[in-house]
C-alpha cells in the first residue's frame, strides 16, 4: 500500500504541470491571435494597396497577362476580434467608441499604422540608447511589451526585419545595437 501514495503524488504534480502549461498556452494563444489579427489587416491594406496601383500602371491597361494579387488568407477559421488588453490605451478604446461612423478605409488605415507602431517605437529606443548593446527582451520590457512570450517573439521578428534593412545592427547572438550613421 505504501507503493500507492508515491503513485498518487506523481499523479498530482503531473496534473498540476499540465495545469500550469494549459494556462501558459492559452496566454500565448492569445498573443498569437492578436498579432495574426494585425499581420492579416496588414496583409490585406497591401493587397489593395497593389491592386490600386496596377491599375494605374500604363503596362497593365494594354497587357491581359498582368499579375494579379493571390489569396494567400489561411484556410483556418479567421481570428476572433481583438479584446481590449492592459497595453491598450484609454484613447485608443475612447476613439472607437466615440466615432461609429468610421469608413472601413479609416478603420484598415488605424490598423495598418498600429501595425507599423512596433518598429517605430523600436527605432526611437534605439536612437535613446545609441550605442549600448541590448537584448530583444530588454526591448520588449523597454517597450512594455514583455508580458507574453508571443509579444517578446513580435519584438524579435521587428529586430530582425530592422537588421535586414540595415536600420539597426546585430551584434552577436541576440545582441542589438543602433546602427552607424554615416
């Protein structure tokens, strides 16, 4: 009998560890979901966007084979709408309340510049601390974005478009520093 309650306890902390994981996975759910939501706004501001200025271009007027923008939206079912979170502003849920009336193309032009939020806020830490070497955490936590490991992993995948484009440098494995100006 004595064999039972190690059993049991084994059984109790296993519970308790997928417990604490469940948690953990909803929360990253979530974050994942928000910034699907902002990267699917985004991607259908720069469809139109294409779509706008082919048809404007002179080659596609006199050419039958001119590209065409592809549907590229995933097949699963489309993110729920984005709840209100504590990183959210009081003016940010203010504005909406207060005008109703928005057109769709005011509504997709504050999704597309929120979008763009997260790499201009970088920019601007980066021009505060010149030249200090910095973490992607020490970012994200600079930012108030280091609640999630999705919003932590955001941060990064900015960094990293901000090193291709050459408008920040990485320094070593996970180091940051604000590129040179020439």
């Amino acid at each position: 009998m004595g064999s039972v309650t190690p059993t049991a306890r084994n059984i109790e902390i296993t519970a308790e560890s997928l417990r604490e994981d469940l948690a953990r996975l909803e929360v990253q759910k979530q974050a994942l979901e928000r910034e699907l939501s902002a990267v699917s706004a985004h991607l259908d501001s720069v469809q139109r966007a294409l779509s706008a200025l082919q048809a404007l271009m002179p080659m596609a007027a006199s050419s039958s084979a001119a590209p065409t923008p592809v549907d590229v939206r995933p097949t699963a079912e489309p993110a729920p709408a984005r709840r209100a979170t504590p990183a959210d502003t009081p003016e940010d849920a203010g504005e909406s309340r207060a005008r109703p009336d928005r057109t769709d193309a005011e509504a997709e032009a504050d999704s597309a510049s929120k979008y763009g939020k997260l790499t201009e806020q970088i920019l601007a830490y980066f021009a505060e601390v010149a030249d200090t070497d910095v973490r992607a955490r020490d970012v994200a936590a600079a930012l108030g974005r280091d609640t999630d490991s999705g919003s932590i992993n955001a941060v990064r995948s900015t960094l990293d478009r901000l090193v291709g484009t050459s408008r920040i440098r990485r320094v070593g494995r996970g180091l940051y520093r604000a590129a040179k100006r020439p």
